[in-house]
C-alpha cells in the first residue's frame, strides 16, 4: 500500500454536545512536514478539534485519517495508536513523579529499554529544551516555565515501540496564552526547535499573532464550527477577508460577533 502523503485526512468531521454543534463537517488535509495553525475567537472548537486528533474524544460523525489510517477509537482503546503528541496549555505534569519520570513515562512500556538508556534518551531531550540537572526534581520545584520546558521535552521523546517510518504530529493547545510578549517569544522558539528536532507535521492552536505568524506555514480561520478560510501564513497578513481582518485587528465590527463568541 503507499503511504499517505497526508499526516491528517478528515471528512465531514463534526462533534455535537446536545443540540450545540461544536464542530460541523470540518474537510482539511495537513501534508506530511506542513505546519499549520488553526485560529479564531475563544470558545470556537479550536481545541476540540486537537482532542480528536489526540484520540481524547469522538467525533459525532465524520471521518478521520491520520497517516492515512481511519482513527474509530479513543486513543486508549487502540493497541497501536498513531504517533500523535499534544502539547497541552497547562504543563499537565503528575506532580507525584520526577521530572524524568514524566518525560519517560511512555518508554517504560518497552521492556527493552534499561533504565540507563531511558535516562539517557531523556537527559537529551531535556538539554534540546535548555533543562540540564532537573531529572531527578518534582514539578513543584521547577518554575512555571521550566515546567513548560518539561512537557515540550515530552513530546520529543520518540517510543521506541512506535513505527519509526511515520514521523510524528504535533499538536500545541494554546502555547502562550496569557503570557506576556517576551515569554511568548521563546515559547514560540522551543516550538520551531521542537518541530525541527522531531522532524514531523504540527498544529498550533492559538489567538496569539505572533504565535501563529511565527510558528505556521499555512492558517484555518474557526468560526461558528467551520472553517471560514484558509491560507498560507503571507495571505492571511494581508487578507481582507472579513473574518481575518476583523480577528487580526481586533475590531468590534464584522461577522464574529460577542453574542456568538
């Protein structure tokens, strides 16, 4: 069989909650090494729709392919998921576990790994993040932004168990939201660096200009549980489509409105 060349497929992807649509009949595909950036007001489906790609919940109806392989199941309920790594906005660390516990949380799976070649793999992606000599703390001994470095060093750790030949989707949930513009810079620097090392496709999700400016190829404006347009990140700086230049600018006037929102 070829191998896709798409690392996300979906059809008519919708997800109701009661008699609200969420989501309804979404069609998108994100190439293999693409990054994308998915945006609009708060409150849009936007992380929604990262939690169907994580395997957290269902859709309603639809169809979703990742690697080019049809997803039916919670990520919990597959014995070989995809390789699919979600970087929520919260470090979402166990703060009963060390800091190389958590990172290497997955490779304990492999029996064939040591616990020295589990310290190793996780010394280097802690040092990828600029985090040396913290293996052995607890997350509450780290500052915030240290434990922000933890879960980005998380999602460079490849299982080993996992197929090598597909390289993984990356998914950030709001990374620098609510922090103020020089924190937001570096953030947006380990997610570049984090793409890079790691070599696979990536979806931001983000209200943040600079985040989406800085860290995607190519741009889905969320509105209303559908996507009313799309384009390569210099289109979306220039659009005037009503949607973008009014989420770009932040104006009052326009098709979003805060009854909606």
């Amino acid at each position: 069989m070829k191998k896709s060349k798409h690392a996300v497929e979906t059809t008519n992807l919708s997800i109701s909650w009661g008699a609200i649509n969420v989501l309804d009949q979404l069609n998108f595909e994100l190439n293999e090494g693409e990054k994308l950036a998915i945006v609009g007001p708060s409150g849009s489906g936007k992380s929604t729709i990262l939690k169907i790609l994580a395997g957290l919940i269902l859709p309603t109806e639809g169809e979703l392919r990742i690697f080019g392989e049809k997803q039916k199941y919670l990520r919990l309920d597959q014995n070989s998921p995809p390789d699919v790594r979600l970087v929520f906005q919260n470090p979402a660390l166990l703060g009963s576990l060390t800091v190389e516990e958590n990172v290497g949380f997955l490779l304990k799976r492999n029996k064939n790994l040591t616990k020295k070649l589990i310290h190793e793999i996780v010394s280097e992606c802690l040092a990828e993040v600029g985090l040396f000599n913290v293996e052995n703390k607890l997350p509450n001994e780290l500052s915030g932004g240290m434990q922000k470095r933890v879960s980005f060093a998380r999602a460079l750790i490849t299982d080993q168990t996992l197929n090598t030949n597909t390289k993984p989707l990356l998914l950030f949930d709001e990374p620098t939201a609510g922090l103020d513009p020089i924190a937001s810079s570096r953030i947006e620097d380990l997610i570049n660096k984090t793409n890079n090392k790691a070599k696979g496709s990536s979806i931001v999700v983000s209200h943040v200009l600079s985040t989406i400016e800085r860290t995607s190829d190519k741009v889905l404006m969320l509105y209303g549980g559908k996507f009313r347009w799309a384009g390569s990140i210099d289109e979306f700086k220039e659009s005037n489509d009503p949607y973008v230049f009014q989420f770009r600018h932040g104006k009052l006037d326009g098709p979003m409105q805060p009854k909606d929102i």
